[in-house]
C-alpha cells in the first residue's frame, strides 16, 4: 500500500540498493513507498518480490534495459561486494558507494584509523600490518618474525569471504597491492555485531547480536547468520551488560570522527573477561539490520509507511534535523521482550543440486520460522553456494544456534530451539534434488 505523500517528503522517490543480496533492504524500501531498483548477484524470487526493476550484476543486458526513470535515484550500498568487478555497472554508481562517508579521506577500513577511538572507548583493535610490513617481517630475519595465528584480510570484500588464515611467511602477499590487504592477529573469543544509528544529534544502540560462521573451503569465517538483538536480560545473562556503555561511547565517537549518518555496524570480538576487540566498521545497512526492523515491527514502533532504511535515507540526505521517535527511544533497550529473540541462519549447499521451494514453504511456522532469500526452482547451486535462509525467533535458554547450545528441547510459545532449528535444517536437506538426503547442507 501506497504510505501517504508526506512519509516521501523531501526524500528522492527511486532508490537504487547495491548489494550480496538485496532482498531485506529492498522489503524495508517497499514499505516506505519507494520506487525500488535492486542489483545483486542472486535475484532470489522474494527480491524480484521486493523491486520495482531489478538487475544482475554480472548481467550487460539488465544494466542496458533499465529504465531512465530510475535516475535520479539515491544510490545504497546494502551489503558487501566490490562494485569495481561488476563494470557494466559503472555508469549507475559513484564512488560514495564504497564508502558511504561523509568524509572520504577518513580511512575507517583501515585498524591504525580505529585504534585511538576504540581505546579512548575501552576497546581495542587487534594488532595488524600492512601487506609490506608483513612481508619484509616474514622474509627469514631470524627472531623478528610475527609469532601467533594471524589472518590475512582483504578490505574489499565482506561476508568472511576475503578472510582466510595466514602462512608463517605470506610469499603470495608481495603479489597484492599493499592497500588492499592487511594481516591482523586473531583474537579468541565470541563474536558480536552491534547496530547503530547515527541521527541529528546522538547516536544510538540499535541491537547487540551473537554473529555466526562457517567454514568454506580456505576462509574460516563466513558469514552464517545472527541471533538477537538482545534484550538488557540478555545482555546482562550473557556478561555483556558492562559492554553497552563502552558501545554508546564508541557510536558516538565514530560518528564525531568519520560523519556517520544513519545506520552503520561494527563487528567485535569478546574474550572470556568481557574485553572488546574492534574487527571491523560498515557504515552501511548491514544482515543484521533485518532483525532489528522485525523487532521494531512487532513491537508496534512503526507507524503507516515507516521504515528502517526510510529513516536511514532520511539521516543521510539530511533534509530535515533527522531524530528517532521518542516513543522508540524509550524502548530501544528492550526491542525483544519475553521468551525468545530474533534469529537468521543462511544455509549453505554441501552438495551440488536444486531446491523446491514449494516443499520448503510447507515448512514455515509462522514468524517463529520462516524461510527468505528464495532461489528459482530452475537454480542449480554449487557446493558451497548460499541456497536460502532461515528467519524466526529462537527461544533464549542459550544463545547461539551451535552444537554446544543447550536451549530447553520444550520450545517455549512462539519461538523454536536451537535443536528445533538444526533438525529442520536436516530436514530441508531432503528437498535439494540430486544430493544425498542425509547432507545437503550444513
């Protein structure tokens, strides 16, 4: 439905959104009332759903046949990809896209730009080098060379799929431009992400969320999902609770620092003793902000039209003094109430094959467990390819959806166990053509 004029007020009608995948974004905008132009790599069918016009990436032929009515269009970049392989696209971005900052030259990609700040906030950022200075340390100079386990890092990539482990001497490392690259220790720990909001005059914790990975092939962090945002009950049974203050003082100080407006997102890792270490900053809509917007929606904090990436374009265009309802932040704290919280698991193929997606939907239970990010039946997925994921609510005995989670196996009214969560997925495994009933996917 069509939100009265004034939600649009001010705001640019088409919306151009960049991305992995578009899909939550491209919801979010429809509900707002944009003119939605989506282009990513998948064109899953509740994307093409959620877009007025869409668009492959890779494909010339999309690009040619957009129509001019898409510009103007605000351009967004909703999720992590490196615009410069897609080249067909050229013409319908800038390079504000890669940043989305207000001030360019303030490299917020790069660890020694974070440091201070994450320091002054009692965090940190874990060590890193550059590309040369790895190379010229591990080049055989005796006892100089860099102990530990460290990670080499590619900043124009996301997902976890430009992570992978680092050798003992990187020889392979001089053949990378030194700007793209960095080797950063490896911090044990568990790992978090934490939306926020950059609005007029404050910047606010939109959600805390448990980060989940698998392993693909050489990169052992791949993006898997998130569960939260986590309520102040959450937060405290989860010993994160001395963290959130140390969180509202780094929103703040990013913001003061790059420009941020609107959403942005930074991933940490937390040890055993509650100490925080900076991994990375997107200054963007990010996976998690989907589960934010869900919550917001059930707990009635939209009214007719809202919605989060409508507020977001609305702090980034700064076409009015952009402040978050009263009303919301009353509750921010407590987005998630009762049993459970929000989850996203994205499932990935082990075995080559196609998916049904009319058994698939057979399977959903309500908001509790739901099924996005649909592939065409005629879609043939490779091992390893992202296939769907799974949205709902997970019950909150334990967070985390994980082999060593002991969530109550009794799910509690309107959310599911983890245990819950791992059969259906076994389950769904038996719906891929062409792979083995007992491991399709992981």
């Amino acid at each position: 439905m069509q939100p009265p004029a004034e939600k649009l007020a001010g705001l640019p009608r088409n919306l151009m959104l960049f991305g992995a995948t578009v899909r939550a974004a491209a919801q979010s905008a429809k509900r707002a009332g944009f003119h939605v132009v989506g282009a990513d790599l998948f064109g899953d069918t509740d994307t093409l759903d959620a877009c007025d016009e869409h668009v492959l990436l890779r494909n010339t032929t999309d690009w040619q046949r957009l129509s001019a009515a898409t510009q103007p269009a605000l351009k967004l970049m909703v999720g992590g990809i490196c615009l410069n392989e897609f080249p067909a696209a050229g013409p319908f971005f800038d390079q504000n896209l890669f940043d989305q900052n207000p001030q360019p030259n303030a490299d917020f990609k790069l660890p020694d730009s974070l440091r201070a700040i994450a320091r002054e906030c009692g965090l940190d950022v874990p060590e890193s080098r550059r590309t040369d200075a790895w190379v010229r340390i591990n080049a055989g100079k005796g006892d100089t060379r860099i102990a530990g386990q460290w990670l080499r890092k590619s900043l124009n990539s996301s997902g976890g799929l430009g992570v992978a482990w680092a050798e003992p001497v990187a020889a392979s490392a001089s053949k990378v431009p030194a700007g793209e690259v960095i080797f950063q220790r490896w911090m044990p720990g568990r790992p978090y992400g934490v939306t926020f909001f950059a609005a007029a005059r404050k910047t606010h914790v939109m959600g805390i969320f448990r980060s989940l990975f698998v392993r693909r092939g050489i990169h052992p962090f791949v993006y898997a999902g998130s569960v939260g945002p986590f309520s102040e009950e959450l937060l405290m049974r989860s010993g994160l609770a001395n963290l959130k203050s140390r969180l509202d003082e780094l929103g703040a100080a990013l913001r003061e620092r790059f420009g941020f407006r609107g959403l942005f997102n930074v991933d940490l890792v937390v040890d055993t003793k509650g100490r925080g270490s900076i991994l990375e900053v997107n200054p963007r809509w990010t996976a998690a902000s989907e589960l934010v917007e869900r919550s917001m929606i059930r707990g009635g904090h939209f009214s007719h039209g809202d919605s989060l990436i409508r507020w977001h374009v609305a702090a980034r265009q700064a076409v009015t003094n952009f402040s978050l309802p009263e009303f919301l932040l009353s509750n921010l704290a407590n987005l998630e109430t009762g049993a459970g919280c929000g989850f996203k698991r994205v499932v990935y193929a082990r075995r080559p094959g196609r998916m049904d997606v009319r058994q698939l939907r057979s399977l959903e239970q309500g908001e509790h467990l739901e099924f996005a990010d649909l592939p065409p039946p005629s879609r043939w997925h490779s091992a390893g390819d992202p296939v769907f994921t799974v949205i709902g609510r997970l019950c909150s005995g334990r967070l985390g959806i994980n082999r060593e989670s002991s969530c109550p196996n009794r799910p509690t009214e309107g959310c599911i166990s983890p245990q819950e969560l791992r059969q259906t997925i076994r389950t769904i495994a038996g719906l891929m053509d062409h792979s083995p009933r007992s491991s399709a996917y992981e």
